[in-house]
C-alpha cells in the first residue's frame, strides 16, 4: 500500500514521503537485483589508465588534472570570483 503526498504537505514532505516509499520499494527487491542496479559504472578518462602516478608537488597534480581530466569529473580549478 503505497503512502502518496496529499496537498496539505509542503513540496519538501512529498519528496520526503515519496523518497521513502521508493526506498521501501527497492528493499523488496531480491539482493542481487539490488546489487545489480546500485551501482552506476562511469568511465574516467585519464583516470582508469592502469599506470600509477606520482607527483612532485600538488601544483604539478593540479595542472595534470586540469590538462588531462575532462571538466565534468569536477578535478578542474575552482574559477576566481
């Protein structure tokens, strides 16, 4: 039996009880589903070379990061303000 917001609660309440009974929903599912599904696998580039890397100073880090590493996986400098 599912727990739907009524129009009395606040937006946050109804995300809050639809979140739970998404949660009580997934643990109904068998582990190994769960397993299956729980996971989102993301390729790195320039991260998931195998060759391991060592840097002198994490300036030298930071620029490799920021020559090497596409911006969406957040290792690019923050911008001045």
């Amino acid at each position: 039996m599912s727990t739907l917001p009524s129009r009395s609660t606040s937006p946050d309440e109804a995300d809050d009880l639809l979140f739970r009974e998404q949660c009580r929903r997934q643990m109904q599912r068998p582990l190994e589903a769960r397993m299956k599904y729980g996971f989102c696998r993301v390729s790195r580039p320039g991260l998931d070379v195998p060759a391991s890397r060592v840097f002198a100073s994490t300036r030298a880090y930071r620029e490799w990061c920021a020559a090497n590493l596409p911006a969406y996986l957040g290792y690019q400098p923050a911008p001045l303000e």
